[in-house]
C-alpha cells in the first residue's frame, strides 16, 4: 500500500474542488477528481474525490482509494439544501456515469415505480437528497474528521498543525469561494430547494437529513 498524506471526501457539490485548491495553496500535492490536469489523478499528497468516500477500483473519475492508504480522511460537509440543489441539476440531471455509481453505492437513493411518476425536476430533487443523507454517512463512517466547508479558513491553524503542515495565514483567503460553482457552467438559473420541498417528497427522509445536517452543526 502506498502511503498517502490527506484524503478529502463527502458528497458532490460539497466544496471538495475548493477545499483542494486551499491545501495546494498551502503547498500540498493533492488532486481532484475533476478530469482536467493538473487534477484527475492521484496527487504527491493526496487527492480530493467524493468517489473515494468509498472503495471501488472504477470511479467516474479520478483515481480509486485501491492501492493506497492515506494517514488522514476529511469529510467536508455543506448546506444540505445547497448541496441538495446542485447535486439534482449539476450532477443527476445532467445523467451518466455519476447516477449509476451512486445507485451502485448508495442503493436507497433509487426511485420507486411510484416515484417515477414523479415530476422530473421533484425525482431529481428526492434522488439528490437520499444521496446528501447516505453518501455522507459512507464518507463520515471513513473520516476522521468532518468539518464544515463554510468554516474551512478558521479551522485551517488546526488541521495544518495536525498534519504538519506550515500554516500560512491569509492564503486560504486567495482561493475564490465560487471555486466549482454551478453558474460557472449553467445555461439555465440555478435552482433552489427548501425544506418544505423535501418533506412533501419524503417526510421521513427529510427529519432524518435536518438531524443528520444537526450533527454536522447546521
């Protein structure tokens, strides 16, 4: 097994491109999933894949965890309903090959016969949010620590001390916040989903995302 520094993990859309540009501007090798160099592969230090938050020797993108051990995991967590949002139009609505890796995974986040009669944009959302609730608890059950992606900079003194890695005050400040976001890429206006949303989709579903979104301390 080759030893890596730093996995970082958690659901699509949870700011782990972001999360990964802030490491590099402290000085550590670690690449994205994202397909475009010089990410997509597996880093000097490490890498940044919500892929990885499981073992699978076939992710979309990116390298796959086989192969390599890594001396700490980061499980970055965001606003579920921000989160929620972006995973149904960026990630389900645009289709292949995320939705089925996803499905493989995290089996609860398939639909019914009955869910697909659903209007497209409400499976889209229902989907996303079984995926925040699930893929989130695969990531934190690998983790040794989660953090909250809006907090990143005041936990950073931190984590660097924890991995000894210099900490540079006012370099995480130069990583833009948009880093990945969705209007970078949409054609349409992003959408936005409530609570309300969800608990008409699934009620049960969305007690257990508030108390799960609680723990994380949204």
């Amino acid at each position: 097994m080759e030893r890596k520094k730093l996995l970082i993990t958690g659901c699509g859309r949870s700011g782990t491109l972001y999360t990964t540009e802030v490491w590099r501007s402290l000085g550590l090798d670690i690449r994205h999933e994202r397909p475009i160099p010089t990410h997509g592969s597996m880093g000097r230090d490490g890498a940044a894949s919500w892929f990885m938050a499981v073992d699978d020797r076939n992710p979309p993108f990116g390298p796959s965890t086989a192969g390599y051990k890594f001396d700490f995991v980061l499980h970055v967590v965001r606003n579920p309903l921000k989160v929620i949002a972006s995973v149904a139009q960026f990630i389900l609505q645009k289709g292949a090959p995320s939705p089925e890796y996803i499905e493989r995974h995290a089996p609860e986040t398939r639909l019914s016969f009955e869910e697909r009669t659903l209007e497209p944009k409400q499976q889209f959302i229902l989907r996303a949010a079984r995926y925040w609730y699930h893929w989130n608890l695969l990531a934190e059950a690998k983790a040794d620590q989660t953090f909250q992606v809006e907090q990143l900079a005041s936990a950073l003194p931190g984590l660097c001390d924890h991995l000894g890695v210099e900490y540079r005050p006012g370099q995480a400040d130069k990583v833009p916040k948009d880093t990945n976001a969705r209007w970078h890429y949409l054609r349409e206006e992003p959408w936005v989903v409530n609570w309300a949303d969800i608990e008409a989709l699934d009620p049960s579903l969305c007690n257990e995302i508030r108390h799960l979104a609680a723990s994380y301390g949204y």
